[in-house]
C-alpha cells in the first residue's frame, strides 16, 4: 500500500514509518513517503494522485491547521482515503474530521502499530471511488433511461 505521510514533526514521522514496519504481518506491505508542508503534499498528489493509496495526516502542519488542513486535501484528492493522526484528542474535532471526510482518526500516544494497521486496512478493504469518464457517464445516463414498468 502506497501511503503520503503529511506530518511535520519529524519524530513523529519516524514513530509512524517504524509503526507500519512492525505492523507488516500480513498481506499488505506498506511504502511510505513523507513530506512535512501541505504545498508539497498538494504537488505530489497532482503528480501521482493515482498512485496514492492512503493519506496519513497531521493536522498541525506550518501553512495551515486544524481542519481547514484536512479539508483542502480531501478537495484536492477527494479519491484518496484519509487517515487523521493527530494530537488533538478532542470528540468534537474527531466528529468534525469524520465529517469531513477522513476515514479513520487516530490520536498520537493513543495507537500502536495494530491499530495503525487495522486503521489503513480498513482502507485497503474500501474500492476507491473510480473517476467518471465517458464510458462511465454513457452508462449511467442509459441505467437512468431504463423504464422499470
């Protein structure tokens, strides 16, 4: 599984790289690649959204924070499962990044590699959302076109 790490703390990008190389027992392998500014992470996802399996999210980056941070990259990669992995250990905020689309929310201090790993499992278990294209589209206008009587 190819994972976009978005965290600035360089300590705790270690922690989660060693987390996933102990939680590498079964069937999914995981590589992983880090950046610590949203701008980059935005760049790399235009280059290689496609390729991106999971996003694996601080939402106490430099540019920008909070939620509005988590908002932007389900935005700009709305297909990309996101995993929230942050110090603010707050219901409200774990609701609200719910919401907002990200698929699992995980307080650092509070996980170890077993829940890191059932976490992106989960999202390996999802399909992701294929984009609609004109095949896609003439398809489903004629599904619309069908007269269930």
């Amino acid at each position: 599984m190819r994972i976009l790490l978005i965290d600035d703390d360089e300590t705790n990008a270690r922690f989660l790289q060693g987390l996933l190389t102990k939680a590498v027992r079964g069937p999914i392998a995981f590589e992983v690649t880090r950046t610590d500014r949203l701008f980059d992470a935005l760049r790399q996802l235009d280059e290689a959204e496609d390729r991106i399996e999971a996003i694996l999210l601080d939402l106490g980056l430099p540019e920008c924070g909070g939620l509005t941070t988590l908002r932007l990259i389900r935005a700009h990669a709305p297909a990309v499962p996101v995993v929230v992995v942050t110090g603010l250990d707050s219901p409200d905020v774990e609701r609200e990044a719910i919401l907002a689309g990200a698929h699992d929310y995980l307080i650092k201090g509070q996980f170890g590699a077993r829940r890191l790993e059932e976490a992106l499992s989960a999202v390996a278990a999802r399909e992701r959302p294929r984009p609609e294209g004109p095949a896609q589209a003439e398809l489903t206008g004629t599904f619309h076109r069908i007269d269930p009587d």
